[in-house]
C-alpha cells in the first residue's frame, strides 16, 4: 500500500513538473548583470548599467521553418515573406532552419499561439551572455568562425544549433538571423533605463533586434550590441525565439 502510495505521489509531481518545463526551453535564473558596454564615441549600448531580471525560460534555439509552419496550418496564418526561397532556405525543404521573413507583428502571434512571448531586450541579453559577464559575445571576448555563422561565410542559414551552445544552452544566440524583441527601440535609452526588469521606452518608431546574423560583421554578434527595425519590416536574415516567464 505505501509502495502504491509513494508511485502516485511520484507520478503527480511528474506530471505537475512536466506542466511547466519544455526540453526546448532553457530555464535562466533571475540575477543581476551589467547591460551595455562603455566605450568610445557616443553608441546606443551605453552607460553600462545594472539590471536585475527574474527568472524565465527561454527557447534554446531560434524558432525554425517547421515551427512556423505548424503555426501557420493550425492558425490560417499567412506563410513568411521568403517561403519556398531555396537561397534563404526558407521552406520545408529546409526544416530546422531558422524561418526568416517575418514581421514583428507576425512573431507575437507565434509566441501567442505557442503559449509564450517574445523575450525584453534585458533578457535577451542576460541569456546571450551565457553566465559571462564580461564577454563580448556568447562564448568569449574574442571572435571565432568556428562557432557561429556571420559574416556571409555559409551564404544563408544554417540548421539551428549547428554550433556549440552558450554556458545556458542556448544556440545562435550570436548570428544565424537576427532576433526580434518586444522592446521598442530607443538610441538613448540606456541613460534611464529602470533597474528591474526593463521593458524599453513607452513608445518608438521601431522594435529591437539582437544577436547579429549571417549577413553581418563581427560587431553586430556581440552581446550588447543592438539595433532597430521597423514592426512592419520583413527581412532574409531575421527572426526569433520565445521565452516563459518562470512564475
């Protein structure tokens, strides 16, 4: 009997357990981490500041072609901007590629319908850094070809997690396509950016992106960089991954 007991008390906690992780998220703790980077000249990744996050899960890799698709067959959703391209290896042809071509408008309707949200600009950071506080990019404070796809090496995409991960797991959390935000983008932002959990400015022409891509130099994979792009916009070399608040 208490053997019996013991197994369904073990099969509850189970299923309870199961309710709230995803082999394919990546839980990172709450902490405190050093958002920006001084340096010369007037950029829009300074004053360094301290930023304290909660918890969240976050995708492991960027949300890929076969992802999308599913979204798209269960939803009526129109299929990306690039769909069927062979050169953008966006298609089926092209399963565990990133999808690209999407819109930021389109990225929150993913993140709905899978029960999630795209991550703030301070989490996305705080997840590139991988537990390295210091480092310009997910691995280190030096560039190496050898784990990532930028500078227009490979031409396209290239399959998610084609790379070894970031101290949290994470996959192309520098290069591959570059990743949408919710956070509206602001050049000046980081002069008053609030301490805990920073969701952006109230308003703003564009959203960020972050993490650099295949297209792009060295410059733009580093951690802190960051840039702006329309809503609107859809573009060969950008797209997402989600995250789950923890609590």
């Amino acid at each position: 009997m208490k053997s019996r007991l013991f197994l369904l008390i073990l099969l509850t906690c189970e299923s309870a357990f199961s309710q709230i992780t995803d082999p394919d998220m990546a839980l990172i703790p709450a902490g405190v981490f050093i958002m920006g980077k001084n340096s010369a000249g007037t950029t829009d990744w300074q004053p360094e500041h301290k930023v304290t996050v909660d918890a969240f899960y976050i995708d492991k890799c960027e949300v890929t072609n076969q992802q999308y698709h599913e979204f798209c067959k269960a939803t009526g959703n129109p299929l990306p901007e690039f769909w069927g391209s062979s050169q953008f290896k966006c298609s089926l042809d092209y399963p565990d590629h990133p999808v690209v071509g999407v819109s930021f408008s389109d990225a929150i309707k993913y993140a709905h319908w899978a029960g999630k949200r795209l991550p703030t600009e301070a989490e996305w950071e705080y997840a590139a850094r991988g537990g390295l506080p210091d480092s310009n990019y997910p691995w280190g404070n030096q560039i190496d070809s050898t784990l990532v796809n930028y500078g227009k090496k490979y031409k396209s995409t290239l399959k998610v997690g084609s790379f070894k991960p970031n101290g949290y797991g994470l996959f192309d959390m520098g290069g591959n396509v570059w990743e949408w935000t919710m956070d509206n983008y602001g050049s000046d932002y980081y002069k008053n950016s609030p301490g805990l959990n920073p969701g952006g400015p109230d308003s703003g022409r564009f959203k960020v992106i972050r993490g650099g891509s295949w297209h792009s130099g060295a410059m733009c994979i580093q951690t802190y960089y960051r840039n702006g792009l329309s809503a609107s916009w859809v573009d060969f070399a950008v797209g997402f991954r989600c995250v789950k608040s923890a609590k």
